[in-house]
C-alpha cells in the first residue's frame, strides 16, 4: 500500500520538527514538506499534491482559515486543522471543520514535545482518518458560472471605442505578493484598474491600504458606484462580486451580492464578463497566478469583444493553474513573465 503522503504547515519550526518526527514513526505515513505558510506549501504542492495537509490555522500574515475554505473550493483535499486556541476559543474549532477540515487538533503554547509525547496517537489517527475521508461528501457549494449575476454577451462590437482604457485584473493564490510586484512599479498616469483577487471578506480593506502606502497610484478596496479613473486601482471587496458599468464615455463599478461563480465571490469570470460587455477592445485582461479556473471563461468573452488578454507565464506563478485554463481555452494573445505586466499596463496609455 503506498505512504501517504503529508504536508505540515506550521510557522513554528519546532511544531514542525516534532510533527514530522511523530508521523514518520508510522510506516504508512510519508510527510513531503514541512513549510512555515500557506504560500509556501503552494509552491511546494505545484509538483507533488499531497493526500493530507496538516494546517495550522493560526497564520500570521495569512489566514489559516481562508486557505482552507481556497482548498476545499479549488481542489477538496483532507485537511487536518491544529490550533494553539483552546478552551474559550474553541470557535476556532468548529469555524475548521465547518469550513471542511476532517479533523481538528488543539496544540499547546508550551511543552511542545511533551504533550506530542503523550498524544503522538492522536495525530497519527487523525492523518490516516483524514486520509479515508470521503471528501465530496464535504463539498456542498454548487458551483455556478458567471450566468448566475449576468448574462452572456449576446453580440461583440457593440462596444464603442473611447479615450478612456481599462485593466482589469484576476488572481488567486500567490496574488498577494504578485499585485504588489505590479502595482508598486506604476506610475500615477496608469489607466484605471479594477482587481479580483481572492481573499476573504474584511481582509481587501486591509490588502488595498498596505498597497497604498507603497504604490504611486491610489489603491483602495471599491466601493459601489465608484468611477474607475487613471490612477487608481479598485480591488473588488472579498464576499461581493465587482462589475464594471459603462455611463456614456466613463466607467464605474458596482458592488453586488449574489451566490458563488465558481465557488468564489468575488469571481473573476464576473469582472472580465462585465469588463467585455462594457469596455470591449477598449480593455486589458490579465489573469495570474492562481489555483482553479475562475477567469479562463471570462478572459475568453474579453479577447472575443476585442481587448488584449494577457496570461502570466508558468515559471513566475505560484500557481499555474488559471493562467492554464485559459491558454488551454486559446482566452490569451500573449504569455508574459510577472516582471513584463507592468510594461503591458502602460501600453494601455
């Protein structure tokens, strides 16, 4: 029977040591990688996905929660949630395994090696549990497409050209870091900017102000009815859909509910949809790293109504997953390395 096969993600190097030293006592159990954030692990799981993550819910920087609920959207895998949070928070515990982890381990703040000693057995069944884990029988969100906030785009070139140009740009995991290698390198006259990343309600507020202390450009978190303007970048709220909407010759957003497209809210497919319908060639499409396909339709709908659409290549991806899906729908005019968006921005002017 093969291993199966683990990865540990904990920001405490010692928490790491002394789980690893735990599961490889069990035959049965090989672990991959041990890694201190979730953004590592993804790097990491572009070569070799494992059969369960051992997650520490506990992230600084990026929450534990979020990439669990990411995963269990994009590509369901057992999760194994630990938490130092106990007694009084036990929220913590039921917010995991309501977000679809199979089990859920409390850990403690002190005595580390003492208390794995005493409940090595704990862990090690709860890998192997996870690992026989029905899976789909966790996977509850239907998954609609962009059809379910507005409709597809019944006819392309009625889109009138202006002076005014659009960006528009899509991301997943790794986004974070990627947006801020873009955005910082912009000039204020950049065109106006309207961004999906995925990220969890109340974090874009905070995402979009520490991009505002570096960039020249104004970034914000969109607010309903904002006009999209040179220089500045709107990132669509986490748990509302962003669209673009078309007032004579300039452009707003508006910010809506609605259900899940493609387990995401706020999609990608939603924006470039609106983005087509709106902008037409008057528009640039970017889709980057990113775990899934949320994107690759809309990027398609995009270049069919006239707009450039751009992909970021493999090699400086954390995920290669949407730029994947839509290179393999033929969505892209041209593969570019992160470091060239920028540049292809600009030529937007």
């Amino acid at each position: 029977m093969k291993p199966i096969k683990v990865i540990l993600i904990d920001d405490s190097a010692l928490v790491r040591q002394i789980f690893g030293e735990v599961l490889v006592t069990d035959p049965q159990i090989e672990v991959i990688n041990a890694v201190a954030n979730p953004v590592l692990a993804m790097a990491r799981m572009k070569s070799q996905w494992p059969d369960v993550i051992v997650l520490d819910i506990d992230k600084p920087g990026m929450d534990g929660l979020a990439f669990l609920r990411q995963i269990m959207r994009e590509r369901p895998t057992p999760i194994v949630a630990c938490s130092s949070r106990t007694g009084a928070d036990d929220r913590t515990a039921i917010e995991a395994l309501a977000a679809g982890a199979v089990a859920f381990i409390a850990k403690p703040t002190l005595d580390i090696k003492q208390f794995l000693g005493d409940h090595a057995s704990e862990l090690l069944n709860a890998v192997k549990a996870a690992a026989k884990a029905n899976i789909k029988q966790l996977i509850v969100v239907e998954k609609f497409s962009a059809d379910a906030i507005l409709p597809p785009i019944s006819s392309h070139g009625a889109v009138v050209q202006t002076t005014q140009r659009i960006v528009a740009l899509g991301t997943s995991t790794g986004g974070t870091q990627a947006l801020e290698k873009v955005l910082v390198g912009l000039p204020r006259v950049a065109p106006g900017i309207v961004i999906v990343q995925h990220m969890p309600e109340k974090f874009t507020a905070e995402f979009a102000a520490r991009l505002n202390t570096l960039c020249q450009i104004e970034v914000r978190e969109a607010r309903h009815k904002d006009r999209v303007v040179q220089g500045l970048a709107l990132i669509a709220p986490g748990g509302k859909h962003m669209l673009l909407r078309r007032v004579g010759a300039q452009y707003f957003v508006d910010v809506i509910d609605g259900p899940l497209v493609n387990r995401h809210r706020p999609s990608v497919d939603v924006l470039f949809r609106s983005v087509a319908r709106s902008a037409g060639a008057n528009a640039l499409g970017v889709i980057m790293t990113g775990m899934g396909d949320d994107g690759a339709l809309g990027l398609l709908e995009m270049r069919q109504a006239g707009a450039r659409t751009l992909a970021q290549d493999e090699e400086s991806c954390v995920v290669f997953g949407m730029p994947k899906e839509a290179i393999k729908l033929d969505a892209v005019d041209r593969i570019v390395p992160l470091s060239a968006i920028g540049r292809e921005i600009l030529q937007q002017l």
